[in-house]
C-alpha cells in the first residue's frame, strides 16, 4: 500500500528554534515549581483527521518554536474523537521526541468517548483506562497533568480523585487538575487530593471578556488554595474576533462550522458589544484578540491563557498578546461592553 503524502515518516525531523524562550513570559502555577508560558496551544479543534497532517504540524511546531511548550489536549478532542492525540503523537514521533522534557503535555476525560457505561464520566474504570488509551495515541509514557474533565454527579467524588491519586503514583502523570468544576466542588476536590499528598496543580475553566463567572467564587478560591489556572476560550468560541462585525457569518468562520456556535449567536446585544470592543482596540492599536487574550492575562489568577490556532499566524498573535500590558483605562473601558463580572453572557 503506497505512503500517503502527509505520512509523519515522510517527514524531515525538525530542529527547535534557539530563540525558542525568547519571546513569551512564564508564570509559575500556583504554589507549584512548574511555570507555565503565558499562551498555550489547545488541540480542541483544528487537530482531527478532517485537516491534513503537514498543517497540523506547521501549528504545532511553530508554536513550539515561539515557546509555546504547553500542547493542552483531551481523549475526544477531533474530529473523529481521539485523533487531535494521535496527530500530537505523530508530530512527537517525527519531529518533537528528543523535545518531550521541555514539552508540558496535557490531557482530560470525563466527557463521552466509546459507548457504554464505562466510556463517559467519572469512574475510576473511565479514568484509568481513558488515560491509557491516551498515552497510546500520543506516543508517550506519560503526561505532565491528567485532569478529570468535569463533575460526574453520579460518580462518587472521592473515587473520582481516588484514581487521579493512584495515577499520579503510577508516574503515567506527574501531576493532577481539574476542569470544570464549580468551586464548592473545586474545594472538595482539593481537600480530598492533599490528604492523599497529591497537589492539585491547575484548574482550567472557560473565562473570557464575554464568559466571567470564575470571577466571583473560583479565581477567589484558586488565589487562596494557590491552585494554578488554565483558561480555555479566551476569545469565547471565535466571537471575540473581527468576523462578525458587519453580523454575517463568513462560510470559513466556526459559526458557519462548529457545533459549538452558531449564527444565533449573533445578536443584536452581541454586536453592539464586539463593535464597542472593537473601537477600544483599535484605539489602543491591538486587534480584537489581542485585546481579549491580554484582558484574559490581565487577572492575577490566570496562570495561561489556552488558544486555538488554525494557522501559524494565529499562534504569534497570541504570543504578541502575551506581552501587552492593558492601561487601567483600557481595562475599565471595557467593562461597558463585557459580562459583568461574576456572570456570563451565555
């Protein structure tokens, strides 16, 4: 059978940039000895078998050579579900293995990924096997923090953080988070983990211009636990952009694309928002993402900042964003046009 084009052993290995550390700031997550840079890379979308290998492996390199070293995945993160950790593993075996200590890999389950009972949730069965399976795709012996997904309301807590124990002292995770979780659980979480003498190193909730309940009880509680955080959606799904100024959905955008989003989306409070964002950007001579990554980094409980990317070039807005230090009249500027704080506005 002849080798497709894009096959990963085609591939010449690649050579990391010696300027890789010089352009994004790292911040230590939480009490921990880990420092994390400020942007990293989330392989949720754009990383499935519906886009080729060779584009999927520009992104992820390039982000690797900007310092982007955080690669943020879950079991089902695609199309299909599985294959953004295959694709991560084939860039590992062509190009990034002799790289894997300065990488920081992560990866989730809690979510529906095979059928049946035991392919969804919370269980320690799920967790265990989920995370094998994981490290199978990806290539490698381990990953740097393994997080339960999401609350499993028929699971348990306790076994829920049980297994995230024995993983860690499994070595198949060095170490544990959470994602998701509301911040009564969050503290629950917490608890039950530090009595086994496991740290709970990273939180990772959605938190954007548009989505800012973390604001009211979890960023509270990770400052006072000294729990790291990992922000997904900065740019809420794709909305904090310029795409939709005039209100249409361009047929490439992911409102045209995601099931995520949709044009509904797209209402008349929405516009009048993005606009109002738009003008402070412009008027401090940043983009809409740029702004809304640097308002993100701007909180003092966001350790970094998970971005998608479709192309390479998205990657250096994110890392530019990285640097922008936001005038407090920006900041307050904005606030006409945001969620008010502690709240969504989905």
């Amino acid at each position: 059978m002849p080798i497709a084009a894009d096959d990963p052993r085609l591939v010449t290995a690649h050579t990391a940039a010696p300027t890789r550390y010089d352009d994004v700031p790292f911040r230590r997550a939480g009490a921990s000895g880990v420092r994390l840079p400020r942007v990293s890379l989330g392989l949720w979308q754009n990383f499935g078998r519906d886009r080729s290998f060779e584009s999927q492996r520009r992104i992820v390199l390039h982000a690797f050579d900007r310092g982007v070293v955080h690669i943020d995945l879950a079991n089902n993160y695609g199309p299909p579900y599985g294959s953004a950790e295959t694709t991560f593993g084939n860039v590992l075996e062509s190009d990034l293995g002799r790289y894997r200590d300065e990488l920081f890999v992560t990866t989730k389950a809690g979510y529906d990924m095979w059928p049946g009972p035991f392919g969804d949730g919370g269980s320690r069965k799920y967790l265990v096997r989920s995370l094998e399976q994981s490290l199978t795709r990806m290539r490698t012996d381990h990953v740097d923090v393994f997080y339960s997904h999401r609350v499993d309301p028929e699971t348990p807590l306790e076994e829920t953080m049980q297994a995230l124990v024995d993983i860690v002292r499994s070595g198949k995770a060095l170490y544990v988070g959470i994602s998701n979780y509301p911040a009564p659980l969050a503290r629950q979480a917490y608890d039950l983990l530090a009595g086994e003498g496991v740290r709970m190193l990273l939180h990772q909730p959605q938190y954007s211009l548009f989505e800012r309940t973390p604001e009211a009880e979890l960023f509270p509680l990770l400052t006072e636990l000294e729990v790291g955080s990992a922000v997904f959606s900065p740019l809420a799904q794709g909305l904090l952009t310029a795409k939709y100024l005039d209100g249409s959905v361009p047929a490439d955008s992911r409102a045209a694309n995601s099931r995520f989003l949709d044009a509904s989306a797209l209402t008349d409070d929405y516009l009048r928002r993005i606009r109002g964002i738009d003008a402070i950007a412009q008027e401090a001579g940043l983009s809409i993402p740029k702004l809304a990554v640097a308002w993100v980094l701007h909180n003092p409980a966001v350790t970094t900042a998970i971005v998608g990317a479709s192309r390479p070039e998205q990657v250096d807005d994110a890392v530019a964003a990285s640097t922008v230090e936001l005038s407090a009249d920006v900041v307050a500027a904005l606030e006409e046009f945001a969620a008010p704080s502690g709240e969504s506005l989905r």
